[in-house]
C-alpha cells in the first residue's frame, strides 16, 4: 500500500507541475493578447445575477462606452467596482478586436488549478492502485480458499474417524 500511495504523490506532483507550466504558458500567451482601456459607464452600476457572479463581494457591473482599436466604438457590460456611478471612467481590459474580456488569471488562479488537478491525480492513482490490490487479494483469497478446501476433504475423514469414501464395510481402513 505505501507503495501505491508513494505513486500516487509522484503523479499527483508531475500533474500539478504539468498543469502549472500548461496554465502560466496559457495566460502568458492569452495577456500578450489583451489590452487595457478606458471605458465610461452608461449607467450606474447593478447587481450581477447568480449566473454571472464571478465571486468577489465587492464587484458589479454596468453598461460601458470605449474605443478600441483606434477610434472604433463599442459598447458592453463591464465588471466595475460595486456602486460605480454613471459616468464614472474605469479601466476595461478588452482584446484585440476590442471586445471586453475578463482579466488573464493570476498566479494564485494558476495554483489552485495546478494544485486541484495534482490533488485529483493523486486520488485517481490511489484509487486505481487500491481497487487494483483488493481485487488481487480476492483472488489470492480465493485461489487459498480453494486449496484448503482440497486439503481438508483429504485430512476431514481421518481427522473425524469418519471411514473413508473408498472403505468398505468390514475393513479397518482408516
């Protein structure tokens, strides 16, 4: 068992690795795409319904104005911080076709990732090593169980003074 254990820690590390070379990669690639712009908002910030909460307390969103790329218009729902009238100039990250985008992960968005999929490797592993061992010790049990069965039909008439099966009556076989 410490053996599939100290295998499941090996892969759950090699795929928290994995993941955080694949994750930083990713976002380094993805910032290299985006941009910073001032929006202004249209209205006073609202509220976002459940659905597209994004989990900070202090967060909202409202309609937006800005330009990008160079002197083109566009218009949007932007997260803005909570009671952000309207009005109001905030930065909004957009990409380059101009179309707001949520930030690029951090770093500590990065190491949760990385560390929920080692986590779940390492599960995974140990998971598989221990079904694997359980339905090999069955067998072994089995494979036992049938030996001692064998032997016991062997010593069981002896051992009871029951005669044997090839005995006769009037022999003194035992």
């Amino acid at each position: 068992m410490l053996v599939i254990l100290t295998l499941a820690l090996l892969c759950g590390t090699i795929a928290a690795g994995y993941l955080w070379d694949f994750g930083a990669r990713t976002e380094r690639a993805r910032a290299a795409q985006l941009h910073q712009v001032t929006a202004t908002t249209t209205e006073a910030a609202r509220e976002p319904s459940a659905l597209t909460r994004s989990g900070a307390a202090n967060r909202a969103i409202a309609p937006a104005l800005w330009e990008y790329p160079d002197g083109v218009r566009r218009t949007g729902t932007v997260e803005v911080p909570a009671g952000t009238p309207r009005g109001r100039a905030v930065t909004v990250t957009v990409d380059d076709s101009g179309t707001a985008v949520r930030r690029a992960g951090s770093s500590s968005d990065i190491m949760l990732t990385s560390l929920a999929g080692g986590a779940a490797t390492a599960g995974a592993v140990a998971a598989t090593g221990a079904g694997v061992l359980a339905l090999l010790r069955r067998r072994v049990d089995g494979r036992t169980l049938a030996a001692l069965e064998r032997e016991w039909e062997q010593v069981e008439p002896v051992w009871s003074g029951r005669l044997r099966r090839e005995s006769g009556p009037g022999t003194d076989d035992v």
